[in-house]
C-alpha cells in the first residue's frame, strides 16, 4: 500500500518519479530511505523532522494528507554511504595497509544487507569520485581496483567542513563576539565544531573522532541517540531547561492533584448537597 506524504525540496528541482533505494546508514549501519533520481542520476537523503506537541496533517488544496510530518528532500553525496564500506573492505591491519578489490567485489559484500547498493554505481560521477577517499590500481585496461587512504579521506572531510563553515555565518550570525582577534578565534572554533556536528550524521564514531582531533577539538557531549546527533540539545524543552537554567529561574508545570470526584458541568451551580451518587445505588445495605 502506498503511502503519500508532503517533502520540501530545493526550487528546481523536479523529484516525481524518484525511486526508493534501502542503503546503509553511513553512521549506524542501519538500513535507511534513500531516494533515486532516474533523469539527474543523483541520490537525495529524506529526513523526517519530529517534535514534541500534538499529531497535525495537511490540507493541500482539495486533498487531505493524514500524515502532517515534515519531510525533506535534500542531495547527499554518495562518498558518505561509500566511505564504512570501502573501510570494512580494505581488511586492514596493523602489519598490512589492507587489499586493493573491484568496486563490483566491495559492492556484493554489502548486497545481502541492503539489495539497493548497487545502484550506487548509476549515480553520476560516483565512480570518478572514488579518487576522494581512493588509491586506485590498474589490473587490466579500464579495470580498476580500490583501496582506501584514511589521508585522502581525512582531506575530503575537512573540505565539507570548510564548506559548512562559510555557509553558516549566513545562518547564524554571530552576535556575542567582538573584533577581538582572540573572539575571532573562538568564533572559527565555534563554526568548526558546528559543522563537524553536522556531518557526523554522516559519520561512524571513529570518523567522527578522527575528524574532531584533525581540528584539535574534543567531544563536547556523549552521543545520547544513534538516529539523532544533529542537536547539542534535548529533545524535551523542559529537560533542557532544567539542565541549562538555574532552579530559581525556571518553573515547570506540574499537575494539580485532584482533591475529590469531578462534577458534570450541568450540575456545577446545582446544589448538590445530599445527593446520592450514582454508585451509591448498588451499595449494600448496612
């Protein structure tokens, strides 16, 4: 049975008849929704926005859409879903750098799990990428087969990174830092473990690490959840509050204990004094 949501997307972009594909999350290993689009050759990341409050749909038009989640439709670059599977097949050791294998031969490992990777090969220019991430050997003419170099992965993150970092200024602009050349430093720091958040729902732990000790930066808090790492905060407002504001300044709401049975509306200026409840009716005798 199908099932039709609503997703946002990139102006431009004409996503409908994209394609699922179940691949494996770069960071969990978890089987996850990808979709496919057949006429750009590109592969999108769908990512589901929940909150806390009641459950909502959508009224478009004359159509009436049960399911109210925001969903958006974003490109992803496939060297993300690429990058735990070249890892897993280089076998490396401590003596051994690992092996150089077919694309064809790293892809099969990985089909039992997820039927759909091997379609990663039609996205465009996913192959020539490999470069990023790749040593690449010649076994026969136009055959090729791929190891990974942790330096040339390192590389292609801090890119992304880099990238991020003179993106976000335009989404958050700094306001609590001066022209202080020590603020500036801090506020290039800020960005850096922003951006490197980001991408590490993209990233197993120890690339996550890896990229954080590549900047000089620590784990500023322990991952609570594999699913959702792209917030410093709880989900849960009053949580939140509770572990960032002092005891004085903060009032959670708490229930009011009831302090005897509820009386219908209809009877709330009624005097009620010697009424018998209903209950009272099948009591026994004394």
């Amino acid at each position: 049975m199908s099932k039709t949501f609503v997703a946002f997307t990139q102006a431009g972009n004409d996503l409908r008849e994209v394609q699922k594909l179940n691949l494996p999350c770069p960071r969990t290993g978890d089987l996850t929704t990808c979709l496919y689009d057949d006429s750009s050759k590109r592969l999108y990341d769908l990512q589901t926005v929940k909150g806390p409050g009641r459950k909502c749909c959508w009224l478009i038009n004359d159509a009436f859409i049960q399911d109210g989640t925001i969903h958006y439709i974003t490109p992803m670059d496939p060297l993300y879903i690429a990058l735990p599977i070249l890892e897993r097949g280089r076998n490396s050791s401590n003596e051994s750098e690992g092996r150089f294998r077919m694309l064809d031969d790293l892809l099969s490992n990985e089909n039992e799990q997820a039927s759909d990777i091997g379609r990663l090969e039609k996205v465009d220019q996913f192959v020539a990428q490999l470069d990023h991430l790749c040593e690449k050997k010649e076994i026969a003419k136009d055959m090729y087969a791929y190891r990974l170099d942790d330096k040339k992965a390192l590389a292609w993150l801090q890119k992304k990174v880099e990238h991020l970092v003179q993106r976000l200024p335009q989404i958050a602009p700094p306001s609590t830092f001066t022209d202080d050349p020590k603020d500036k430093e801090e506020l290039d720091k800020c960005y850096k473990q922003e951006a490197i958040y980001l991408l590490a729902k993209y990233l197993s732990h120890s690339w996550f690490l890896k990229l954080l000790d590549s900047y000089g930066l620590e784990q500023i808090k322990d991952e609570a959840d594999k699913s959702e790492i792209s917030s410093y905060f709880d989900n849960d407002p009053q949580v939140y509050m509770r572990s960032n504001m002092s005891k004085e300044n903060v009032e959670i709401p708490t229930k009011k204990a009831k302090t005897g049975p509820a009386v219908p509306r209809s009877l709330a200026k009624v005097n009620t004094k010697g009424m018998r409840t209903l209950a009272s009716m099948w009591g026994g005798k004394k």
